[in-house]
C-alpha cells in the first residue's frame, strides 16, 4: 500500500531556516536581557526600590503575554514567584494574593459548568437556545451576543458568562467543530465573552467597580458628589448603545460564520435529549440549585460575593451527592487558574508598593493644563491599566489620585470618576483582564493573537465611543 504522506522541502535559504529556529530562542533572551538590565539601573527618585522592581516584573510580564512566546500561565507563576524574589515582599503575602476572590470564582464557575454538562442539563438548555435562535449560523451567535448584553445588565457581567459557557460549549460539540479552525466557534465564544462584558457596564449591577468607585468619590469629596443608580444608567446608556452595535458589527466582520447551517447540531441534540428520556432527579437537582445560584448572586451577590456563593452552591452539589469528583475534574482548567491568580498577585503588588499610582502620576504630570486633555489622560490610563489587571483594582488605583487633581484642573469629581469607570469595563485584549474574557479564552478555541487582535480593535472603538459622550452627550444633559 503506498503512503499518501505529503513531503514538504523548505527552499529557503539556510540562514533563515536556522533563524526561523532558534527565534523564539532569540526573543525570549532579548526580553530577559532587557529585564536585567533594567533590574540593575537605579529607579527614580521619587519611586521605592521596590516599586521599581515591581515595574520592571511589570515589564517583563507585559512582554510575555503580549507574545506568548511561553504559555500565560507560566508566565503568571513567574510574576508571582518573581516578586519576593526580588525583595518586594514576603512570601507568604505574595502568594496569599493568589486566593483572591475572583480565582475561587473561575474555579467555582468550571465545576458548576462541569455539573451542568455532565448531568445532561446543559443539553437541554443548548437544544432552548438553538431551537429559538438556531434557524441561521448568524442568528445563534447573535442570540449568544445579545442575551449576554441584557444579562448582563441585571446581574454580574461574569455570572452570566458563567451561565452560558456549557451551553455554548454543548453547542460547539454538537457541530463538532474544529478546535482552534472553527470560525463559528470563535465567534460564538468571542460574542458570549462581549456580550456580557459590555451590558455589564450599562448598570450598577454588572460588577462591583461602580459601587466602589462612587464610595471613594463620596468619601473623597466628603459626601458633595456622588452618582446615582439611574444617573449612572442615563450616563453610560448611549456609550452601551454605541458598543453593542459596533461590537456585533465587527463580530460578524472579523468572524463571518463558517457553517452554512446548524441544523446538524439541533439533531444530535435532539438524539441526545430522546435518549435521555425525562428529566432525572440528577438534573432536576442540579438545576434547582443553579436556580438558586442564580438568584443569589442577582440579590446578594454585592452583600455575600459571588465567589462565596459559587462556593457554597458547589458544596451543595456534592452533600446531596449530585456530582463526585471524576465527573467535573476534567473540565476544571488549572491554566486559565494559574494565569488568572497571577496577574492578580501581580497587579496587588504594583497596587501595594506604589507602582501603579507613580505610573498614574507620571502620565498626569506630563499632561497639558487643559482639563480636557487630562479627561482623555485619565481615560487611556484606565483602559491600558485594566488590559493587565482586574477593573475594580483599576478603580482603587487610579480614582483616588484622578479625584485629587481635580480641583487643580477645575473639573467636576463626578466626571473624573466616570472617565475612569467607563473606560476600565473595556477589557476585552487580554484574558487576564476579566473573568468573561478568561473563560472564552479557556474554551482553547481562540488563540491568543485572535483574542488581542480583535479586542484591542473593540477597546479603540470603545475609547472613541466614550470621547464622543464625553464631549458631546454629557454637556447636552448637563452633567460637566
């Protein structure tokens, strides 16, 4: 029998062959030299040493993720176990920073996900949504995006991504799509990840920045300022408009469907529901706790936390022994924990050791004297800030010193504020930037590049929307 193996000759000159090799070799030592480089030069004056230090992890982490040239999650280990290596602090408080609340969230999420696919749960669910949605490869992923935009104006951005994953997921395996080809799979993922990202920012509800940020404007201006739920709402609501229908256009742009039709996955769905039968008292049970999840983190989801909830749901399901070990394990994504953990660890120790607020200063110091200029400063500075660490820390870091140059620049405290909330919801490049984004990430159907490439786009036309409220909305209705 002949072999119908293809045979590849490389025609290009050895020189580039030898380079094409060794390259990644070549860039990963022109990082580190540079780090090091950097590491031995004295700081400026009016940093700590170990402010510095944490700028040039910084630096070098930032560079990483930015070429992936080794996996996140190694490079988020190396953020953590770099920072008391350098002196910056402990061990013990560096690595205490990995038990931040929104790491024990991802990991809550992946196993009630886990419980809602392995029990056949999902199945059903998926077999709703295509059935409503499902006519045209377009209309599913607009139901996706949509759904995800108005979810997520009435409760947490990532409880709601949390809720679609294993039904997407569900999806995708029923198409059997390709990983890391599939367009639809892609675009599937990358709207549920949008969707809820940007109806997050359409209300308080979406997270817990804007509860935060309008307690440290009150206390700021001793209780003279403050933002409203339905101010907020009025403000944000056209920059939401704005977004959600520049983000399903450039979705549909940059990811055109690659499946003709879904009809396929809506019979293998519907084979599986028939073989399935009725619903069993594993799913039932499941699924009343899911609702009751749900319920809680809509209601109290800022007073308990929604990790915590998450947490004591998953306890739930393991006392009335709906779900063991082996059955959610494999769909626990150790990678995306690890990546998520450190970048935290990271962002805390710039936050702790004054790094991130003498980087705030020196972009502020090297503005003009005109307020609308420094509106815009502060607004790049939160978008590139959030890019690299959760949004709430972008808040605690970035707000305290914006409102304390307000006065300087003769600028309405309520506005500063907003000019740093709205642009840190854009957290669409990186997967670290936000548990929505991490979870569309850890489907290992969109690459990094991908990801980037396509959020950083979004970002901009995110920034663009937010200037043209800025300067045109807000005025109109009073509010400068």
């Amino acid at each position: 029998m002949e072999s119908t193996e293809k045979i590849t000759i490389d025609r290009r000159p050895i020189w580039i062959v030898i380079i094409d090799r060794v390259r990644r070799g070549i860039f990963l030592s022109a990082i580190f030299a540079v780090f090091l480089v950097l590491l031995s030069l004295d700081g400026p004056r009016d940093l700590s040493p170990e402010g510095y230090k944490v700028l040039c992890l910084f630096f070098l982490c930032v560079s990483l993720w930015a070429t992936n040239l080794i996996p996140l999650s190694i490079t988020s280990l190396l953020a953590i176990a770099g920072i008391p290596l350098l002196g910056v602090m402990s061990a013990t408080e560096a690595y205490s920073f990995f038990g931040n609340k929104a790491v024990f969230f991802i990991l809550g999420i992946f196993i009630l996900s886990a419980a809602m696919i392995g029990c056949g749960l999902s199945t059903r669910l998926s077999m709703w949504l295509l059935e409503s949605w499902g006519s045209h490869p377009h209309k599913l992923v607009a139901g996706v995006y949509f759904f995800g935009a108005a979810g997520s104006c009435f409760m947490s951005e990532h409880a709601v991504a949390a809720m679609m994953l294993p039904l997407i997921h569900e999806i995708v395996d029923a198409l059997k799509l390709p990983r890391g080809r599939s367009v639809l799979a892609k675009s599937l993922f990358l709207a549920m990840a949008w969707g809820c990202i940007i109806g997050g920012a359409a209300t308080v509800l979406g997270g817990g920045r804007v509860p935060l940020a309008v307690e440290i404007l009150e206390q700021s201006t001793r209780g003279a300022q403050t933002i409203g739920i339905a101010q907020y709402s009025r403000l944000a609501f056209p920059l939401v408009l704005l977004m959600v229908t520049g983000g399903w256009l450039l979705l549909i742009r940059l990811f055109p469907p690659d499946v003709a039709d879904v009809l396929p996955a809506r019979q293998v769905l519907r084979a599986k529901l028939a073989a399935m039968g009725k619903l069993s008292f594993q799913e039932k049970g499941i699924g009343a706790v899911m609702a009751v999840t749900l319920f809680f983190w809509f209601v109290y989801g800022d007073a308990i936390g929604i990790a915590n909830i998450a947490i004591i749901s998953i306890v739930l399901l393991f006392v009335f022994n709906l779900i063991n070990w082996k059955m959610v394990e494999k769909y626990v994504n150790w990678a995306i924990i690890l990546m998520y953990g450190g970048a935290i660890c990271l962002g805390e120790a710039m936050a702790e050791s004054g790094a991130a607020l003498w980087l705030a200063l020196q972009v502020f110091d090297a503005t003009t004297q005109s307020p609308e200029f420094f509106l815009v400063c502060v607004a790049v500075l939160s978008l590139l800030f959030t890019t690299f660490m959760s949004n709430s820390a972008v808040i605690a870091i970035l707000l305290p010193p914006v409102l304390g140059m307000c006065q300087a620049y003769e600028i309405n405290s309520a506005v500063a504020a907003m000019a740093v909330v709205l642009p840190s919801n854009f957290a669409f490049i990186l997967p670290i930037a936000t548990p929505a984004s991490a979870l569309a990430y850890s489907s290992r159907f969109i690459s990094l590049r991908e990801m980037a490439g396509s959020g950083s786009i979004l970002a901009l036309l995110g920034l663009a929307s937010y200037l043209l409220i800025q300067f045109i909305y807000w005025p109109l209705i009073g509010f400068q």
